[in-house]
C-alpha cells in the first residue's frame, strides 16, 4: 500500500507524534521514511528587507531548522530506509513539490505546530496539504488519544457510498489488516441537510431512503474488510457528521479515522471536504484523508 512516507516537521510536538505514526506505518508496510524540514527564506527575510538574505544567513537558517529533523529522529525508531532534508520554500507547496519529486505516496504531518513566533508546519500549512495532496494525508495532534502504543486496535471508516469514501475505506481496511484491528464502517445520515429548511424535518420516505442507502455504503465497507479476514461493525446514525463521528470515536476508543475529502452523493453534501476538515480540526486521534485520485 505505501512504499514511501513522507514526514514534514517544524519540531513541534505534533511533528514529533506525527513521526511516529509515520514509523510505526513505515515499518508495517515496509516503507522508506523521508523527514523533511522547511526554510521560508520569504518569510524569514521579512517585507522590507529588498535584497534578500545572504548565503551565512541562509545557512543559518537551515541549520537551526536541522533541528526539528534531529528531534524527529530521536523520537522515532528509525530502523528502516530513512531519509532527511532541509528543503526552501513556501511551506505547503515545498512538501507537496518533495512528495511528488521522491515518489511519496502517503504524507504525516502534525496540526497546530508552531516555531518560534512564526508558523510553520501548522494548522494552515496542514490543511493546504490536505485539500491539495495527490496522495492521501495522516494528519496528528499530541494528544493522550493520538499516542502510537502498539499500533491500531480500531479504525473508523466513514462513508456516504461516494468513490472518496471507497478510496478511503480501502485505505483504512489496509491498515487494519496489517495491524489486526477492527474496522467501524459508520454512515450519518445528516439530516439537517436533507430537510427542506433547518427547522423543518425531512419526509419519513425521504429518511428512510437515506437510511437505506447508509446500510448499503457501510455494507459494502464492510464486505470489504470480511474480504481482508477483518472484524468489522457496522452503523448509521442520523444528525451532523462530524460531531458524530468524533462522538463514535469516543465511544469506540478509536485510534485512526479514514475518510475521503471530497466526496459527495445524493442531494447535498455529507461526509465531504468540510466536514473532513472539522474532523480534523477536532479529533483527538490521528485522521487520515483520502480522494478519490489516489489509488
């Protein structure tokens, strides 16, 4: 499924747990590891300063962010194929030039990391990723939920029947079966979407229908995993998806959420690019995100 990850780091904690995951997936799927550090030379030069800055300060530069890749390393158990760089560049557009340079089919990055008093791998640079990636995205807040322990146990696996949500559960049923955890294929049926206002609840027939395509798109999630020897459950809920769906994690002691970014079905949005960012600026645990592009 990955032959080579990707890990961008600003030296924050949320790189650092980020990393581990990288590693703990990079072992399990025999994968080359890349930790890569970014220098805005833009922004570090400031507005006013027209010449730029020289090549002792540039240096300097990246050997101060040479750190963040040497606090990765020290937190990871990098036993495998592993390699690190210092890159120069807009952040988001600097991870996604490396990606597609080095062959990377999965990035881990942390969310809300911040250097010094500028951002750097963070919330912002995080999302630019998430929305522009052509390989699919795992991104982590330090967390007490978000530590790698031995793996995953559990792995949700939202799904509104569209082909990001089909990517994904391929995806999140991979990584179940390499780490032996049990897949939560879970549809919500969002019903303030559905109804014709948000004060006013939609047509019983017009529920059941969405009810009905729900039972089939995590069915199908499902036969998927029975196909791959996993234990799966299955579950439709009704109301808003994200706050649902971090509520399931909850309940479920969920360790990775896999969902598609762009997805829609039906006649209106659901588990799809908004939604996948609230998750994601929410969860306690690591989410990976998927398109349907990726295969």
């Amino acid at each position: 499924m990955y032959d080579a990850i990707l890990v961008p780091t600003d030296g924050s904690e949320h790189a650092r747990r980020a990393a581990e995951h990288a590693a703990a997936l990079a072992d399990a799927f025999d994968a080359a590891l890349h930790v890569v550090t970014v220098v805005d030379l833009d922004a570090a030069a400031g507005p006013f300063s027209a010449g730029g800055l020289d090549d002792r300060e540039i240096q300097r530069l990246k050997d101060r962010r040479a750190e963040a890749i040497e606090a990765v390393e020290s937190a990871i158990d990098a036993t495998g194929d592993l390699h690190t760089e210092v890159v120069t560049g807009r952040p988001g557009k600097a991870i996604l030039q490396y990606a597609g340079e080095h062959g990377v089919d999965l990035i881990a990055m942390g969310t809300h990391g911040r250097s010094g008093v500028r951002r750097a791998i963070a919330g912002s640079v995080a999302e630019h990723v998430v929305r522009r990636s052509d390989v699919p995205v795992i991104t982590v807040r330090a967390t007490d939920r978000s530590r790698v322990g031995d793996g995953y146990d559990d792995v949700l696996v939202p799904t509104d029947g569209s082909d990001h949500a089909a990517t994904a559960a391929a995806h999140g049923v991979a990584i179940a079966a390499a780490f032996d955890a049990r897949v939560h294929a879970v549809h919500v049926v969002d019903v303030g979407a559905a109804a014709t206002t948000p004060s006013v609840s939609p047509p019983t027939t017009l529920l059941d229908q969405l009810k009905s395509a729900g039972e089939e798109a995590t069915e199908a999630v499902a036969e998927r995993a029975r196909e791959a020897g996993i234990d799966v459950r299955t579950q439709v809920r009704e109301g808003l998806p994200s706050r649902h769906l971090l509520e399931y994690s909850a309940e479920h002691d969920v360790d990775l959420i896999a969902m598609g970014s762009a997805g829609r079905t039906g006649l209106d949005r659901y588990l799809v690019g908004s939604t996948t960012e609230r998750v994601i600026r929410r969860a306690e645990m690591p989410v990976l995100s998927v398109t349907a592009g990726e295969e």
